[in-house]
C-alpha cells in the first residue's frame, strides 16, 4: 500500500511538472512565432578601448576593458559596477523591441505576442532591471571632444549562426557625468531629445538576414523594422492593432541605424570632454522574421569595440 501511494505521489508530481512546463513555453512567444518562447541562454561579454579613451563602470576606474563581471558587480572591487546601478543581465534573453526615441529620457522598450485571433499584444517595459534584454551603463573618458566609433563590435553565436540576425545593439550617449559620482545623480544624466549621432543601433549581420519580401504583414515582418512611438501608449496587457494595421518604420529615423557595410563611417557618437555616461542595450528584436524559434538555446558572445579616427 504504501509502495502504490508513493507511486502515485511520484506520478502526479510529475504530472504537474510537465503541465508547469507547457503553461511556462505556451504563454509567452516572439512576435511572429506562434509557437515557443524565443530566447538565448547564455552571453559573454567584452568591452575594448583604445589608447586614449578610457573605460570604467563606476566612474572612478577606468581601464582599457571591461567585461560581463565588471559590469554585473562581480568583478574586483575596484572595477565593480557602480553601487546603485540598473545593469541588466538576464540569465535569458527574450524578445523585445525598441526604435530607441529619447527625450531627455532613456529608450522605450516594447515585449509583445499574437494571441489565437491574430491581435498583438504589446506591454511596454517599465524598468531595464526587468527585462528581457542586456542594458547597462559604462563611462567613456576623453580629454578632449571626439568622435567614438563601434570599430570591430561583433555579436556572435558558435551554436547557431542564425541568431545575430535577430540580434540589435544600441548605444545612448547619455551626456558627461561628474566623476565618483553616485548613483542618483549618474541616472540623471539622460540624452537629449536630439538624434545628431548620441543614439545608434548596430544590426549585425544584415546582409544574412532574411529575405521576407514574400511575407505579408500578416505573417511575418520583414528584417529591420521596428515598433514605433504609436505602440508607447499601449496599456500593459492592453491590445494592440491587427497586426495587417500595424505601424511600423523601415529602420528608424530616431537613431543612426548602421549595419556592418555602414559601420565603419556611421556608428559612432559624440563624446565630450570629461566622463560620458553611455547607455549600451543588446536586444533580440521581436520585430524581426529572423527572430524564431529555431534560435533558442544558444550562446551570444558580444563584443563591444571601441576606437577613434
């Protein structure tokens, strides 16, 4: 008797454990996959500088590079991120969408999924620490006003080479920030509502990406558009358009969109003299026929290079 109520115990724990696992991979999707969660598992970073521009994450040490564990508060005391900071690092990544519009405030970013009628569902995301995307803060140190370009920024993806298609970097020059500065006032340097090369978005891999001219509006989106400002008022939980109505932008006119034949001569923002407070985002685009399900499970190694003319 006592064998067959364990047996019992055992089959139905199990049992809940499989139907935890449905709910969990049928509740969430990209935006034009109806099927599985899109995510990405694990990610590596590295930051890299030049001589003559300096690096930090606390803008107090600055170094020449700066990785994952710096930037997370893992690293050695002294290069640890700064106390109080809203660095973002999900052990998954997840769909998300951004134009990268700022106002004297930092970037709106959108999750969104198809329900069984076909209407999009779009929550917007009201704070970095929560999400499903990398954001974090590192400070750039000049000593005089220069430009800052991406250099040999790559992401890359041993597991599946298909992933850096959906893949998007966007940098945010914030503005200059005192030095050992805390964390109230460094969060109060925000960019201004200009688009004169303080905001880019990098799209790896462009050439690869899919070509969707057959798809309709309906079905998938093509490569390379993005939810727009008329998403920002959506409700979270509210619902969107059909997504044969939605708005979307070819690349974005609220950022320098650069691919990798544009990269050399196009991403690169203004740093001024002092210490700049640079906002750095690395999103799965939702909004891209390149991000599906085939790309789950895979390891993202980002690397951020910076250099000057």
């Amino acid at each position: 008797m006592k064998n067959t109520l364990r047996r019992r115990t055992f089959i139905s724990a199990i049992a809940m454990l499989l139907v935890s696992a449905i709910v969990l991979t049928s509740s969430t999707f990209a935006w034009f996959s109806m099927a599985k969660r899109v995510e990405v598992e694990t990610m590596e970073l590295n930051i890299t500088s030049p001589d003559g521009v300096q690096l930090s994450a606390n803008t107090s040490a600055f170094t020449t590079k700066l990785t994952a564990a710096d930037l997370k508060g893992e690293g050695a005391a002294r290069w640890k991120a700064y106390e109080g900071h809203k660095n973002n690092f999900p052990e998954l990544l997840s769909p998300s969408s951004s134009n990268l519009y700022v106002a004297g405030s930092l970037p709106g970013f959108h999750t969104a999924s198809i329900d069984d009628a076909g209407k999009m569902k779009s929550v917007k995301v009201v704070d970095d620490t929560a999400s499903g995307y990398v954001a974090f803060d590192i400070f750039v140190k000049v000593s005089e006003a220069q430009k800052i370009y991406f250099g040999d920024t790559t992401v890359i993806c041993d597991d599946n080479p298909d992933v850096p298609s959906a893949m998007r970097v966007g940098v945010v020059d914030c503005g200059v920030v005192a030095a050992k500065a805390e964390a109230a006032a460094i969060q109060a340097v925000l960019p201004a509502n200009v688009y004169n090369h303080n905001v880019v978005m990098y799209a790896p891999n462009a050439t690869n990406h899919t070509d969707a001219s057959g798809y309709a509006d309906g079905e998938a989106d093509v490569p390379d558009r993005f939810v727009t400002t008329a998403f920002e008022n959506v409700t979270p939980g509210g619902k969107g358009n059909n997504i044969a109505e939605a708005t979307h932008l070819t690349a974005t006119t609220n950022a320098t969109y650069v691919t990798d034949e544009t990269k050399s001569t196009e991403a690169y923002f203004n740093a001024e003299a002092g210490v700049n407070r640079v906002r750095v985002y690395l999103w799965m685009e939702g909004n891209d026929v390149d991000c599906e399900n085939s790309v789950a499970g895979a390891t993202i190694k980002f690397n951020l290079v910076l250099t000057i003319a």
